[in-house]
C-alpha cells in the first residue's frame, strides 16, 4: 500500500492547497458510499430475517398439521439453518472504520518542524489524511465484497425456504 501511494505523489509539498481540499472532499464522499452500502445490506438482511421468521412461523404451523412429507422437511430444515447462519453473519456487528480521524493520530509530530511553512504544514495534514482514507476504503471494500456475497446466498435460501414453505402449505390445502 505505502509503495504505491510514493509512486502516485512524488512531492506531496508541490500539489496545492485546493488539490487537497478537492481530493479530500472525494475521499470523503467516497467512504461515505461505502459506509452506506454496508448500512443497506444490513437494512436488506433484517427484512431477509424478517421474512425468514414469517416463513418459519409458517412451517411451524403446517407441522403441526399432520401429514409431513419426510424429504421436503429435511430441505428446509437445512435451508433454515443456512440462512440463520447467513443473516446472523449479516446482523452480527460488524468492523466499521469511523469517518474522519480522531485529533491524536491527525496531529503529527512533526506539525512542529520549523523547516516546514504552513502551507506544507497543512499539505501535509491532507497528504496524511487522504492515505489514511484511502487504507479505510480499501478495508470497507473487502468487508463490503463479503457482505454481499453472504447477503447473496442469504436472498437465495430465503426465496427457497419460502417457495417450499409455501408450496407444503398450498399442498395441504388442495390435498388434505
């Protein structure tokens, strides 16, 4: 990571002060997509949850009803577990990255260089920021990259149990 932000800048006193201001402000957008995107796969897996447990409650209910079919019962017992297992991964809290940077790692200790001017000084707080950002990003990307894989067979499973669910209850209504 650090080798190849030194390829990107060469001299990071040389970008202006505006540069910095704009790069910042896009770093700062995009993290704030990514932190949304993770607070949607959650908001989508407690309505996944939410729709698991009417499906359950309705397996419960159709259970109790007498005539079970063995081999279908076994499906959606493991369909149900799956699918807890998914959503429980889903809804566990997760290792969110805070926005921004709190003051102690922002003040650097070189802040206090009297080599540096203040514009360098300044640069010098973006430069840091933005790689920080930037390290941020990288790690809510994989997280994210996972979520969705999880969340994808977690709407898989929940679509199957619930045809089936549904299919064993109409079955019981038409063919008693």
């Amino acid at each position: 990571m650090s080798e190849t932000w030194k390829d990107i800048v060469k001299d990071w006193e040389k970008v202006p002060i505006e540069a910095y201001k704009f790069l910042f402000s896009q770093a700062k957008d995009r993290y704030d997509e990514f932190m949304s995107v993770s607070e949607s796969i959650s908001n989508k897996a407690v309505t996944l949850a939410t729709i698991m447990v009417a499906v359950i409650s309705g397996f419960a209910s159709y259970k109790f009803t007498g005539n079970s079919n063995h081999g279908f019962l076994i499906i959606l017992i493991f369909l149900f577990l799956g699918d807890v297992f998914c959503l429980g991964l889903l809804l566990f809290p997760k290792n969110i990255l805070q926005i921004g940077s709190p003051p102690n790692e922002m003040f650097i200790d070189y802040l206090d260089n009297t080599e540096l001017v203040d514009d360098e000084k300044t640069k010098l707080i973006y430069y840091n920021e933005l790689k920080r950002y930037q390290e941020k990003m990288n790690s809510m990307e994989k997280v994210n990259r996972y979520r969705h894989w999880l969340y994808g067979i977690a709407l898989c499973l929940t679509i199957l149990a619930t045809i089936i669910t549904g299919g064993l209850i109409l079955s019981t209504v038409y063919h008693p």
